[in-house]
C-alpha cells in the first residue's frame, strides 16, 4: 500500500495494488507505465483456499493501515479476487474503499483443492465503484465480470508493452475520478428524488 505523492492531486488516495503473480509484468505497467515492481505490492498466486485466507488478511492490513481512503488497483486473476474480497469483507473494511481500478480480468483456475473458482462471490455489484480496464481484444469473459461487478468498461486502445508514460497513469487516475464524481452525482440525484426535491 503506498500514497500518492504528496504534491500530486490524487494524494486523497492511499492504494492498494493486486497483481497476477503468474503474469510477468502487470497490465498497469504495459498500458499505462505504473511502476510494476513496487515493495508494497500485493501479489496473488492463491492455489487453495489456505493461500487465499492469509492473501485476504494482507489484504485487511494494507486496507486497515492507511491514512486516506483507497483505491485498489488490481489486475488479471488479483480483479476477481479483489471482488471476492470486497463483496465478503467486513463493512468497516469495505466502507475505506473509495473504488476500484480492474485491469485485464481473466477466468478462474482449478485449485490444488480441486475448486474451479476460487474467487467466486455472491453475484451482486461490488460495494464500492469500479473501472474495468480491458486491452484490445479481450471479450466475452470480462464483459461477464464487468455486468457481474457492476463496474464501468472502458475499452482501452493503447498499444499494450509500449507506453511507459508517467502521464498515462495520471490520465488513468483522472478517469477513475471523473467516474467516482458521476456515481456520486447519480447517487446525489437518486437520494433528491426520494425525498421529493
């Protein structure tokens, strides 16, 4: 877990970062520059349902340890493991996230325990918005994941192990904002219009 610099505008942001073990680098870095090797960085290679509880709790304290509200930022097998965790977390775990950026999710692994998804959830939106980030090509399986999660696809075309622009991070910092303000304002309308405004 780590903040944002403290003279960058997204320092409201502590974020937790999940990445793939099993990818070499993570779809962040490819698509838009972010640093992939960061200490702080949560990996997931969870193969049973043992590795997935003592991920879970490394979870619970980076989420529990920061000072400001966090975004999480996870890719390939990390998105359906971060939804996992968010729809079967504590509520006072999941009310400190502000949101979610999912890059590249992909399917489910059979287990050492057998499972065929370790990570499955109630099917329900994620307590929390959410981007999903989808490289060129990628179909079917995340427009399942986006409709289950209740996130927001962004179609991303940027030529995937190219760019390693700092900017481009930004600019993907910027959009999960601009969406966070148009969930809150829809959320602002919802709430008038019940009480009769």
């Amino acid at each position: 877990m780590f903040a944002i610099a403290a003279n960058d505008r997204f320092a409201p942001f502590s974020i937790v970062a999940i990445s793939d073990a099993r990818q070499s680098e993570p779809t962040w870095r490819t698509m838009f520059g972010w640093p992939a090797n960061d200490p702080r960085t949560i990996p997931i290679a969870a193969r049973s349902r043992a590795e997935r509880k003592i991920w879970a709790a490394r979870v619970d304290q980076a989420v529990c340890a920061a000072d400001r509200p966090v975004l999480l930022v996870a890719d390939g097998i990390g998105c359906a493991a971060s939804a996992w965790w968010g729809r079967l977390s504590p509520s006072d775990y999941v009310s400190r996230i502000a949101g979610a950026l999912l890059f590249a999710p992909r399917g489910a692994e059979v287990t050492r325990d057998g499972d065929t998804d370790l990570f499955a959830s109630p099917t329900a939106p994620l307590p929390f918005p959410s981007i999903v980030i989808s490289p060129q090509g990628d179909g079917g399986q995340i427009d399942a994941a986006v409709e289950s999660w209740g996130s927001q696809l962004i179609a991303s075309h940027r030529d995937r192990h190219v760019t390693r622009e700092t900017n481009a991070w930004r600019q993907a910092q910027r959009l999960f904002l601009r969406v966070t303000h148009q969930v809150a304002a829809h959320e602002v309308g919802r709430a008038e219009a019940l009480i009769g405004r």
